[in-house]
C-alpha cells in the first residue's frame, strides 16, 4: 500500500481485498459443486434403466437446476454476509 494512503483508505483496500477472497473461494466451492452435478447428469443419461423411468428432457432439467445452485445460493449468502457488516462501504449494489 501507498505511504501516503490513510488510515480509513488502508481499511477500505484491505475490506476489499477480504470480500474478493471471500467471493472468489465461493465462486470455487460453487464450480466444484456445479460440476460434480453436471457430471451426475451425464451419469443419468448414460443409465439406461434411469433413463426409461425418466424422460431425457427431464434429466437435463433436473441437471440444470442442480448445477445452477450452487452459484445462487453462494451469491445469497455473500450478500447477505455482506449486509451483516458494518459501515461496509464495498458492498456491491446489485439488482434483485
């Protein structure tokens, strides 16, 4: 950081800092998560016997929708993890 930065500056950079780590390892834990349901999907689709009980269209919904949560249910709770702390002055206005 800048010698001539102060003391509230110093603060802001490093709050920061810590919300783009904290959203980076969700952004992580929720790709590992989407991934492994893709890779259940797929596993479904190659079932022949899950198959013949369920329509091909329906699996790649259900698939969808489990790969999907993971991110929407991670930005839920860094919004709500940053509503929590205050005179957070970084939290990210976001619509919705």
């Amino acid at each position: 950081m800048s010698a001539g930065m102060t003391v509230t500056e110093k603060d802001r950079v490093k709050q920061a800092v810590n919300e783009l780590v904290l959203a980076e390892l969700f952004l992580v834990q929720a790709t590992i998560e989407s991934a492994t349901a893709i890779g259940d999907g797929l596993s479904a689709l190659t079932d022949d016997t899950r198959v013949r009980k369920e329509s091909v269209a329906s699996v790649l919904a259900r698939t969808a929708d489990e790969a999907l949560e993971p991110y929407t249910s991670r930005l839920k709770l860094y919004r709500e993890l940053l509503a929590r702390e205050p005179g957070n002055v970084t939290t990210p206005r976001l619509p919705g």
